[in-house]
C-alpha cells in the first residue's frame, strides 16, 4: 500500500471535497449521522441514536486508522458524510472495501456517486489495488444505484446474509476491477 502524503487527502470534486478527517468536524458529523435512515444501511458498528461523543470517537479512529483511508465528504466546507476504503490483508492484500454515507440533506445530487467515482480512481492511482469491492444490504436500491452510476457491477449476492434492526436481508456484492 502507498501511503498517502500527510494523511491529509484533498480530492476535488465539482460539488464536494473529500479530505481527512478535522477535529472541528464532529457537531456536522453527529448532527447528520444521527438519523435511522442511514443507519438502516450501515453495520452496527455505526451506532443509532449517533452522539456527539460518536462523533469525537470515530475521527480519532479515522484518523489514525492506518488499514484504512477514512476521508470526510465536504460540501461548503461543511463534512456532510463519509467515505472509506479499508484495505485487506493476506491474499486479499490487492483488494480493498468501500463504504460509504451522506447526511440526507444532500441525497439526490449525484455527490456520492461522484464521491465514489473519485475515490476509486484516487485509490487505482496510488495503491497497488486491482479490486474495490462493497456489500450493499439487499434493501439499499439507492447504493446500489451509486456504486453502478459509478462503473461497479454487481458480482454476487448473498441470501439472508445480512440480520439487522430484527430483520433478514441479502447481502449484493459490487466490485469494479482495475
């Protein structure tokens, strides 16, 4: 994995930005997090009701994360979401996760598909990656949407695999090769 200068990523988008994390950025982050509808589409690691404490807590992880490339998605200068890339180890060593969640103020403007378009050209670029993958819950049609508009294809899906808010859904796997 190359490592990225500083730790401090700056990708320019026509609408948004995607830099590292700031410690001015957890009163955005909690106010926008904290909503169920996206935690309904992320692991429970992600937590509901999302606190301010929440918030301080998971940029000092991203920051200092050094598996992964967690980078805050801004618009206005304002971190309205987040996106990742976790890389993997062993076999999986040339390939990485993307995740990702926008504040639902921002939804329907094309900024995570660009977002997501970004970072994988970023992560192409400066890693030695040949696949970006992510597992998008079953009832997510609107990620899915994102990662295709985005050049991924669906690769697999996992039946029931996925036991959130007491309720079974599949599990689709998007993967774009370099």
């Amino acid at each position: 994995m190359k490592s990225d200068t500083l730790r401090e990523i700056l990708i320019q988008g026509a609408a948004f930005r995607l830099r590292s994390w700031h410690q001015d950025d957890p009163t955005s982050l909690a106010e926008l997090a904290n909503n169920k509808k996206i935690w309904m589409n992320l692991r429970d690691l992600f937590p509901h009701p999302y606190t301010l404490q929440d918030a301080e807590e998971w940029i000092q992880i991203a920051t200092s994360d050094e598996a992964a490339l967690h980078l805050a998605i801004e618009v206005a200068g304002e971190a309205v979401g987040a996106i990742s890339l976790v890389f993997n180890q062993d076999v999986y060593c040339n390939s990485a996760e993307i995740g990702y969640w926008l504040g639902e103020p921002f939804w329907g403007r094309g900024i995570m598909t660009a977002a997501v378009q970004a970072l994988t050209e970023h992560s192409f670029r400066n890693h030695d990656l040949c696949r970006i993958y992510a597992p998008v819950f079953g009832w997510n049609k609107a990620s899915m949407r994102v990662l295709e508009k985005a050049g991924f294809s669906q690769e697999a899906r996992h039946e029931k695999a996925v036991y959130k808010n007491k309720t079974y859904t599949d599990e689709v796997i998007f993967a774009i090769i370099r």
